[in-house]
C-alpha cells in the first residue's frame, strides 16, 4: 500500500511543478509582449501627435468641440507638451481635471482617437446673471462680470450679448459656497416672482437675508427691502399701493417691505 502511494504523491508534485512552469512562463512572456507593444505605442511616429508649430499653432489634431465663451488658447495650451509625442502617452484624466480648472469649463471629456488625434468635449458653463463686483482699487470704477447657478465668476473673452439680471454685494474673494447660496437666493425669487421680474434691474444680496430690489415704475427707481419671504405679494402690494406712496412721499428712494401688508419708507420714525 506504502508503495502505491509514493508514486501517486510523486506524480502530483509533478504536475504541480508544470503548472507552476507554464504560469510563470506564460506571466513572462505576457509581461514581455505588453513591454514590446507599449514600447511599438511609444516610440513608432505613425502614433506621434504632429506637434502645433507644424500647424500655425493649432494641431488639426487636437479636435475641440462645444466652446463659445471658453478661451480656445487657453485649452489648446493644457496640451502642449502632449503635441510631438505619442498619444498613448497622454493623461487623459489629468487634462480633463486640468481643463475643470478653467472658469467656464463645468465639465469635459478628453478621447484618444487612434492613431493620433485627440478629442475634447466640453460642457460650459451657463451665465444667470451679470454681477456687479466692489469697485477697482486702481480707479474706482465698479466692474461686471458674469456667473452661474453655481456661482461661479466668469468673464467673456468673445463679443457676447447677454440679457440678465443684475446681482450686486458679492465679492469675488468669498467663497464659492457663499456665492452660491447668494445667487440660487436670487434665482429663487426671481421665479417666484415670474413676470414681475421684467421690472428688477438689480438684486442686492449683500445680505441674502433680506434682498434688495432696484424696481422699475414710472421711470422712477426705488429700491424695496423684500426681506427673505414672499417676495410676490410683498411687490404687488407695493405696485398696488405705489401710487399713493408717491403722493405722501415722492422723495422717498428706499422702502421697507419685509412685514407684509406695510410699507414704510426708510429713514421714517
């Protein structure tokens, strides 16, 4: 019985040892194919992207798609060290996070296209309001921009024709989830306000507690203090009651309407 066993035991070892042989040989010979064929991706010029001097600076292929108000120069330019080298060698996700870093760019995808082209896609941001930014140290003069939803600042670097409201009281120094909050505040009365709306020029949300409103009516601007609340009745009272606010007080340039059913002129005891 003794004898029996030893050679089964012997066998088994056997075919262990092969197998062990034909794995780690199979794993080196995979290892060396994968170096040959990166080293065949690297370095054969059939993958190499033509580099942009070639071009006048733009590489037909860099393909970049989706910009209106996003600098194209600035996004060319993330790649620059890409152009006349491989395209296997290109960090897709680095420069997708590299382009998330520009101001209009809210999202992008990067895309290799064999053999040596690249493609970018990008999602820009969309403008709600003009913002008025706290005036220039240099000359004093104030400065508008653009943001988003989400509040982030942007500045058109093409002719563009906007049509938005203004915000005024946020500084580009606070942060993003400051703005943020601000702007949405704003967004969230101008819906509930619906077509009064066409009547604001400007939104105040220094405070965004209490929105001020610059009101349009009868060529005259008076600013309305709307508190946080029922931003649409609180206006159709004062609209409803304008006419004789402006027979008791035509100087009055600023109102109080943050308790409802009241207007009280401010600066009145």
């Amino acid at each position: 019985m003794a004898r029996y066993e030893q050679p089964v035991e012997r066998f088994r070892w056997a075919k262990f040892a092969f197998w062990l042989i034909a794995g780690v040989l199979l794993m080196v010979s995979t290892m060396f194919a994968w170096r040959s064929t990166e080293e065949f991706l690297i370095k054969d010029d059939r993958f190499r992207i033509p580099e942009a001097e070639e071009f006048a600076r733009q590489s037909p292929n860099l393909i970049v798609e989706g910009i209106h108000y996003a600098s194209a120069s600035q996004i060319r330019h993330l790649f620059a060290e890409d152009f006349g080298r491989s395209l296997y060698l290109v960090p897709l996700q680095t420069r997708r996070l590299q382009l998330l870093e520009i101001d209009w760019v809210e999202d992008a995808t990067v895309t290799k296209i064999w053999p040596n082209t690249l493609k970018v896609q990008i999602h820009e941001r969309i403008p709600v309001a003009f913002v008025r930014l706290p005036p220039n140290h240099k000359d004093g003069m104030s400065r508008f921009a653009l943001i988003d939803r989400d509040g982030y600042i942007l500045r058109p670097r093409v002719p563009a024709k906007f049509t938005l409201p203004v915000i005024a009281g946020i500084r580009e120094s606070e942060s993003i989830e400051n703005r943020r909050a601000r702007v949405r505040r704003v967004l969230g009365m101008l819906r509930e306000v619906g077509t009064l709306a066409g009547q604001i020029s400007e939104i105040n949300v220094a405070d965004p507690n209490d929105l001020i409103v610059a009101e349009h009516v009868d060529n005259t601007v008076v600013n309305l203090m709307l508190g946080d609340e029922n931003y649409s009745d609180r206006l159709q009272n004062f609209l409803a009651n304008y006419s004789e606010i402006k027979q008791k007080r035509p100087d009055a340039g600023t109102l109080d309407l943050r308790v409802d059913g009241v207007i009280t002129a401010v600066g009145d005891q």
